[in-house]
C-alpha cells in the first residue's frame, strides 16, 4: 500500500501558495520527509535551490520513490528490481519521466489539486525551512493541517513524532 505525497516548493508563503511533484511511496514523515531531509545534508550539501530543481522541476511527472536511492546514479524506472535486491544493491531514484509506455502528466501539483496526497513537504528556499503538512479532513476537498516548519539548519528531528 502506498502513502501519497507532495514535494513541492512555495511560490507565495504569505498566501499559502505552492507548486511541486507527487511521490507514491512511503510519503509519511519517517519516509519521505527523512529521506528529504538525508537529501538536503547529505548529498546537496546545502544547497536547497539545486535539490529544488532536481526533485521538483526536472520531474514534474513525479516519483515513484526516492526513499533509500543512491543519488550517485541517474533518475531513472526499472521495472524488475528483483536483480538489484539479490545484489543488495540501492536503487537509483525513481522517477515517472522514465517509465516507458505511458503518457505522463505534466503538470505541477499545488495546494489544491488532488491526487489522493496525505502528507505535503514545501521547502521555503528563502528561508531555508521545510514545512510538513498532512491532509485533514474528507477527502471530498483538499485541506492541510501544518504538522511542523522544520529550519534545514538544525539538528534532524524525531519524524515518528509527526505521524
């Protein structure tokens, strides 16, 4: 069973306003926003307008899951990952762009589109800070409750205390 998400980025935080890309797996906050977080420190270094780019802009179709890949290989699809798991190798990220013999949705995801997301993850790049929101409510409308507005530069939080 899959966890839905968004990772997106503001493009009007007085007004609420976002745009991002959908990720289908693990999307909780012990999943995805640690895998986020991991991302930001570990392989960007920093620098959040890069990892905004990559994860947001170069994949507007969105991610299958980026959970535990190794960011040294190319975003890419495999169908049969069974070969990786003998080896016991990581996946690379994976990305809907790749996923042959299908259209793809190109379009962005912002606060009101609904695709069935139960968590939100919008990076403020002037700010350095990461907001978690989770969808409340009926899911015959799109509302979020703000969980946390982590700062990137400080210590990882405990992500099972936002679930």
């Amino acid at each position: 069973m899959s966890t839905r998400a968004v990772i997106a980025a503001y493009t009007n935080r007085e007004l609420g306003q976002w745009r991002g890309t959908y990720h289908h797996f693990d999307g909780y906050p012990s999943g995805l926003g640690k895998a986020l977080w991991q991302l930001y420190h570990e392989f960007y270094e920093g620098l959040l307008p890069a990892m905004v780019e990559m994860l947001i802009d170069a994949h507007p179709q969105g991610w299958s899951s980026i959970i535990d890949a190794d960011w040294n290989l190319r975003p890419t699809w495999i169908d049969d990952r069974s070969a990786w798991y003998k080896a016991d190798k990581k996946l690379p990220p994976l990305s809907y762009k790749y996923r042959p013999g299908e259209e793809h949705n190109e379009s962005y995801i912002d606060q009101t589109t609904d695709s069935w997301q139960e968590w939100a993850y919008v990076f403020d790049l002037e700010r350095q800070t990461m907001t978690v929101f989770e969808r409340i409510g009926s899911w015959d409308t799109v509302n979020y409750r703000q969980v946390a507005t982590l700062p990137l530069s400080e210590s990882e939080p405990t992500w099972t205390a936002f679930e």
